[in-house]
C-alpha cells in the first residue's frame, strides 16, 4: 500500500475540483506538503509521487533534511523565526512565510546579502487577532510592507495566516477572506514587490484547505492529510 502517494493523489484531485467549482485555475494553488517531525524516508515517498514542495517549521531539523534531499526539492519556513536562526534559514529555503517584523527582515536581509542572493518572502498576519497567535496585526502590514519592500534581497511575494483554532473549516472562512481582502488593499497601495503576475495568499491547512481555496489560497499548507499523524 501506497499511502502517501494515494494521499496526495487524492488531495491534488480535490484541489482541482473546489478550484474548477469556484471558477478558478487549479495551476494558480501550490500544494505545500508540510513535513515537520515527517521522517525523510516519508519525504522521498513524496517526491517519488511527485511533490516537490515543501513546509518545515523547525531550522534545525530542515537543515538536516535539506542535505538528504535532491536539489529539485523546495523547502517554504513556515514556523516562528528567531533573528539568531536566520543566516542558516536564508541558506536553506526557497521562501520564507512567517516575517513578522521589520528586525527579523532586516537580519535576514544582511544574511542574504553576504550570500549573494535573494529571497521570496511572506509577511505573516494575526488576521485573528489571536494571541496565541505569531503574525503582524492587520493595522500594521502596511508600514511594515513598506520597510520591507526598502530591503534589497527581500521580494516580498503575499501573506500568510494561522487563524484562531476552529471547530469546523467553514468557521475559518471569515478570516480567510479577510486576509484575502487585507491583501487587496495592500496591492492597491504597492505593498508588494513591484511586477508579481499573483499576490501569494498562503492559507488552509488539512482540514480547511478547501475554504481557504473558495476564498483565494495560492498556497495551501496540509501535513496531516498527507503524512497521517507526525511523530511527537
Ligand atoms: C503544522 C502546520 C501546518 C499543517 O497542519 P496540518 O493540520 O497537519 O495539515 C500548516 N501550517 C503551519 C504553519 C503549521 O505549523
């Protein structure tokens, strides 16, 4: 039994269904299989079956993962990013979701620079107002979008959002579509990196990934559905 590889296949099915029943290009969402605490032979299954993309929330652990995996493998960060650990996150991903405040994206910034090249970013957004919850308030993306669009090595690509935890994926559709609307309002004021064909909106997770398509999502983040539950 092939369960990763049927997972995803059944995923991909379901992503292109909710996309083609709400009007929109199935092209236009990237599936990011999050593999924290995911073992690499699990990963390779993946890749076997096709995806090449994928989350990793811990620095250290996607470090070393990173050295076993073919180079066409892409990792996104999408936990919580200390100044101290960034040098070694600008080595290691394609992109990062989570920048949240203008230190960490001027710390980046440096590490990038020193290694001659530059990085596709998210700005991370409490669209909840949680405080649970990692993520700049609403009211503030904008100024914050503006410094970081001054950093040279930092193409800031979209937002990103953890709502509140919900019971069901309908109750996560209010926030999904007010970051959609927040993003909106930011387009419109050239928050963004100049010339991007799509703002990124990297929002849903296993159990609401199809809301958060119905609403917008690019980018959709699902572990479990993929991987079954991860180890402790
Ligand atoms: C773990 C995690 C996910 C994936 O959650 P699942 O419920 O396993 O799909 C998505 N986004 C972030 C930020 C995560 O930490």
């Amino acid at each position: 039994m092939d369960t990763i590889r049927d997972n995803l296949k059944n995923i991909r099915a379901t992503i292109a269904k909710t996309a083609i029943n709400c009007g929109r290009n199935p092209d236009d969402i990237r599936l990011v299989a999050v593999s924290k605490r995911v073992p690499v032979a699990s990963i390779q299954e993946a890749i076997e079956a096709g995806q090449l993309l994928f989350g990793e929330n811990y620095i250290q652990e996607a470090e070393e993962k990173r050295a076993s995996l073919p180079p066409e493998a892409a990792l996104h960060f999408i936990g919580h990013l200390q100044s101290n650990k960034s040098n070694t996150a600008a080595k290691t991903f394609t992109m990062i979701e989570t920048v949240d405040s203008v230190k960490l994206a001027r710390t980046l910034n440096k590490h990038l620079n020193q290694l001659g090249r530059s990085m596709d970013i998210l700005l991370q957004v409490n669209i909840g107002l949680d405080p649970r919850k990692a993520g700049a308030l609403p009211e503030n993306t904008k100024t914050l979008a503006k410094e970081i669009l001054g950093f040279e090595h930092l193409r800031l690509k979209g937002l990103m959002t953890m709502p509140p935890l919900c019971q069901n994926a309908e109750e996560a559709r209010p926030y999904f579509k007010a970051l959609r609307l927040l993003s909106e309002d930011l387009q419109a004021s050239s928050c963004f990196q100049p010339n991007i064909s799509s703002v990124e909106l990297s929002m849903g997770m296993s159990n609401d990934y199809t809301v958060a398509i119905e609403e917008g999502a690019t980018l959709i983040r699902v572990g479990t559905a993929i991987f079954g539950n991860r180890q402790q």
